[in-house]
C-alpha cells in the first residue's frame, strides 16, 4: 500500500509545530506503523562534530522510528535563523522544490507514514516566486494546521485555512497548541475556530494539547485523535 503522508504548517513561527509533529509521530509509532519525517528546509543550523544539525530537525529524528539520512531528511540546512527566501539567498543557496519532492518520494518508499513539517506558516516565501503553500501543493499532501493559542489565533487560524483552501490544498484537520497557558477564553477561542473551519472547510479539530514540556512529545500524543486522522488520511488513498 501507497505510504501515507501529511504536510503540517501552522499559523505563524515558534506555535508548535515540530512539538505537533513529534507527536503525531509517537501517534504512529505507538500503532506499529513505519514512520518518518522531513523538515526539507531549516533555518537557525549549527554546526556539531562537521555536521549541520537543526534542533527541529533532530526532535523529529528522535520521534521516527524509520531513519533517514539527513540528505533526505532535511535536504537545505541553513545557518542563520530568519525566513528561509532571505537566509538561502545570504548564503547563496537555491531552493529547489523539485529536489524536495524527489526527497520526499524517496523517504515514502521506506516508510508507512511520512511527516513533513513545513517552516514558518503557509505563505512564507522560498524565493522570489515560490512559497510554503508551492511545496505542499508540488508534494500533493493533504494539509494539517497546527493553531498556537494565543491572543489573535482565531484571525491567524481563518487567515491560514483560507490561504490554504484558496491554493488548492486540502485542509485535513487542525490541532490546537496552548503557548500561552495564561490565555483568557482559551476553550471559546477554539469553540469560535472549530465552528467556522467545520462549516467552511470540513476540516476537524484532531485535538487540544495542554501546556506540556517541549521534549514530551509522547505524553502529548495522547491529545490527539490519531485514528480518527489515520481514517481521513487513508480515504483520500482510495479516492
């Protein structure tokens, strides 16, 4: 069978994202599935032993229990920590989305279920032409929305879905990720999004996850409705 595999992005930078994808992860492994992941592009690497290493990067390697060379893995390791168009064109470093899918391709011939984590939110640039919505539609993966609750999620979080819906990409579902643990009306502010991405979009909330230490990526799996997520993910397989 084709392996399974999701593109997650989020509503701005530091919500959670790669924490979200670690989780989904243990999801998977915890069900006996094969799974891996792809950060393809990062930003904020330093270098240890010879070896570029993102700290992104390295948390979802930890989380899979298929391992990729980090060529396929995460095929643009860059240094300095700001959006990838600027930081690529600095140190002189094209971002190629076809290299990216042949990464991709590569990882899902090895794996039950693959992972990408996106960088930034869904319209942050690659290039003077391209976006992160570019690579998600040139990968054609159905899209998952992590939310960091926050003051002005609900506005990020329909910005965000309706950017990816207007790109021809398929919401799948969302997961909410409480950042700000002092956040007033944080369960009316999921209520207000999960109505309005339901209707619009058919796109369910898979989860809330509580204030939860970063490297418990485990514990937060429990917070997420995988089956539920395993079942949309394998009906598009079908159609």
């Amino acid at each position: 069978m084709k392996a399974i595999s999701l593109f997650v992005t989020g509503t701005d930078t530091e919500i959670g994202k790669t924490f979200v994808s670690c989780a989904l992860l243990q999801g998977f492994c915890a069900r006996a599935l094969r799974a891996t992941a792809l950060k393809p592009i990062s930003t904020g690497a330093q270098l240890h032993n010879e070896i570029l290493h993102n700290e992104d990067a390295d948390l979802l390697f930890n989380a899979s229990n298929i391992v990729l060379p980090l060529h396929l893995s995460t095929p643009y390791m860059l240094r300095k920590p700001a959006a990838p168009h600027i930081v690529a064109a600095y140190e002189g470093v094209s971002l190629d989305i076809a290299h990216i899918v042949a990464c991709h391709r590569a990882a899902e011939q090895l794996a039950d279920i693959v992972v990408v984590e996106g960088v930034g939110g869904v319209c942050v640039p690659l290039d003077d032409m391209k976006d992160t919505a570019d690579l998600a539609i040139s990968l054609q993966l159905p899209v998952i929305l992590v939310v960091g609750l926050r003051l002005g999620c609900i506005n990020h979080a329909l910005l965000s879905a309706e950017a990816i819906s207007t790109r021809g990409l398929m919401l799948v579902g969302w997961i909410a990720n409480i950042i700000d643990p002092d956040m007033e009306f944080s369960t009316a502010n999921v209520e207000a999004i999960q109505q309005r991405l339901d209707r619009k979009y058919s796109a369910p909330l898979l989860g809330t996850i509580p204030r939860i230490d970063s490297q418990r990526a485990d514990e937060a799996a429990r917070y997420i409705d995988i089956d539920t997520l395993l079942e949309r993910m394998r009906g598009l397989l079908t159609l």
